[in-house]
C-alpha cells in the first residue's frame, strides 16, 4: 500500500481525518445534535446523568504491534461502558479525545472508530464528539454518559453482613491473553487474546442488577481482590469469597493450559487479573440473582483480625493483589 493509499496524520488535515472518521461512529437513540457542531446534545430523560472517564496510553495500556486501531478503539469503550452498567445505569453516549502521533497511518484511525462502533453498537451507545491532537504516543480519552432511567444509582457502599456477593463476566482471561502476548505465543489460545484486545463486559447485566436489589457493585478492572476490597472498606465490611466457586471453576479451567506455558499461577490471574471487566455486586440474601450473576461469596462483619477480603474465611494463597497503576 502506497502513502497516498494510507496517509499518516500529519499528511492530512484535522477536517480531513475526521471525515474519515463520522461515518464509522454511531449515533445512539439519545443524541439529539450529533458529531459536526462545537459541542453534541443528548437527551437526559431521566433528569440525572451518569459520567465517568478513561484513558489508554501506548506503552503503558496497549502496544501497536500487539493491537489494531480496531482493538484500541473496542478496549476504550468496552471498559468505559462497564462503568456505567457498575452504576446500575444503561451508557448512552460516549466523547472520544485523541493524542495521535504525526506518523500514525490514518488508516488506524478509522480502525480506531470502527472498534469504537462495534463495542458501542449492541447497547444503543452513541459516539457524539471528542477531540484531536497531536504528541509523541497514541492516547485515546473516553469520557461516557448513562442514564439511570429512575433506577437509584448502586453504589459500592451499599453492602451489608449477610449479603450475598456474586459476579457477572469471566475472570483471568484478559491476564491469560496479555501473558501470551507477551510470551509471543497468542497462537496457544486465540480466545484468550481476544479477551484481552476486545474485552466483552456484560454490560446489560448492570441495569438488571440494579433492578434485582443490588445493595453495591463496581466494574472489576483491575482484579477480583482489588476491587472486592474496594467494596468491603467503602462498605465497612469483610468479604469471604468461596474458593470452590471462584478459583476453581469454569474461568481456572480456561486460563491453565495459559499458565503452564508461560509458568504462571492460574489462579493469581482469576483471582487478581484485570481488564475482563465483569460486574462484582452484592444483593440481599435469598434474592433471585439476574443472570449471567453467579454467587461467588458472602458478605461478614468487619473484623480487626481479619483482611477487609478473605477466600474461604483465610487470606488468599496468591501473590499480589491486583493492577495499581503507580505501584513500583
């Protein structure tokens, strides 16, 4: 392919690139003015909005030779959705920004959009507006916009001793893929790089549990432990997850053949691997639980003598505890 077949950034101008842009990007029920103006409108019918905002960073998030425009653009929404389902609210409209480097083909922009679209589709979310700019990496910036639609938001304060805790989505699998990347060997299970590029959160999952009774709940980014313990110190609370049912399950089967290549501890990565973004939620004991929610533990009253997070009323047998992006 030729360099007028695929120009790079810097051989067009920022209107050229976003016409190549708008036609990939949807435009959810919701978007009253769409893409093209100084700023987009959106309907708000519920009268409150929910917002929350992410970024990728090359390097830090994601590697060119290991992603597509396509896979980047999946991965910044897909996680960015999740958190407005972990809010018990269904995502309406997403504002992209993007750091772009003079020599990035713009033919990865358009993947960019496109996997922007594809994540973005099955939920009815739009893709409104955003921004461009250049610098020395590619950074994508995802601001998303929810509506409740009259549910009360969930929050992750809300569990109390004798809820049960169960999780939605799979777990490990995004460690599994990114340790076979790294490895380079993605060939061993394709399935499992692919939940790593192009994670599938059950984003419908949020809203049902919302209307279920879901006393807390949050978006499992960076690993089970981590973010359990979020909910138990927001709580005031002990969380004893099962260890049958969380380790030694369906998602251990999944990633072990992943572990012994790359000589790692299968169970590390379901316990403490990020990025699957499954939702983790509590609800009141004896509550019929909205599928896909699986039962996965309980919560306790918290105890001085034990961890804010326990795996079989012990502390869990794994190295680390989760993703921290500032930890050395």
């Amino acid at each position: 392919m030729s360099a007028s077949d695929d120009p790079t950034v810097a051989d067009l101008s920022e209107d050229a690139i976003l016409a190549r842009i708008f036609p990939h990007l949807p435009q959810g029920p919701g978007t009253v003015v769409p893409p093209g103006d100084d700023a987009a409108v959106v309907r708000a019918q519920d009268g409150r909005v929910v917002v929350s905002t992410d970024v990728l960073v090359e390097g830090q998030h994601f590697r060119r030779e290991w992603s597509s425009g396509a896979d980047v653009g999946w991965r910044a929404a897909a996680q960015n959705l999740a958190d407005i389902a972990a809010m018990g609210a269904r995502p309406t409209a997403l504002v992209v920004a993007l750091v772009a480097p003079a020599d990035l083909p713009a033919s990865w922009v358009e993947g960019l959009a496109r996997g922007l679209a594809g994540a973005c589709g099955p939920h009815g979310a739009g893709v409104v507006g955003g921004d461009l700019s250049g610098g020395p990496v590619v950074v994508v910036s995802v601001t998303v916009l929810g509506d409740l639609e009259g549910r009360v938001p969930v929050l992750r304060s809300g569990a109390r001793p004798g809820d049960v805790v169960a999780h939605a989505g799979v777990r490990g699998r995004s460690a599994a893929g990114l340790a076979l990347l790294g490895a380079g060997l993605p060939d061993l299970d394709p399935t499992l790089v692919a939940a790593y590029l192009r994670p599938d959160p059950p984003i419908a999952a949020g809203a049902a549990a919302a209307a279920s009774g879901a006393t807390a709940m949050l978006d499992v980014s960076d690993g089970l432990l981590r973010d359990a313990g979020r909910i138990a110190a927001a709580s005031g609370s002990r969380i004893d997850l099962d260890p049958v049912d969380v380790a030694f399950g369906e998602d251990l089967a999944r990633v072990s053949a992943a572990a012994r290549a790359v000589g790692a501890d299968p169970r590390a990565w379901v316990l403490t691997g990020g990025e699957d973004h499954g939702l983790l939620a509590t609800f009141p004991a004896r509550t019929p639980l909205p599928a896909p929610f699986r039962v996965v533990g309980r919560v306790l009253a918290a105890s001085e003598d034990e961890p804010a997070v326990t795996v079989g009323g012990g502390a869990p047998e794994v190295s680390g505890v989760g993703w921290d992006h500032f930890a050395r």
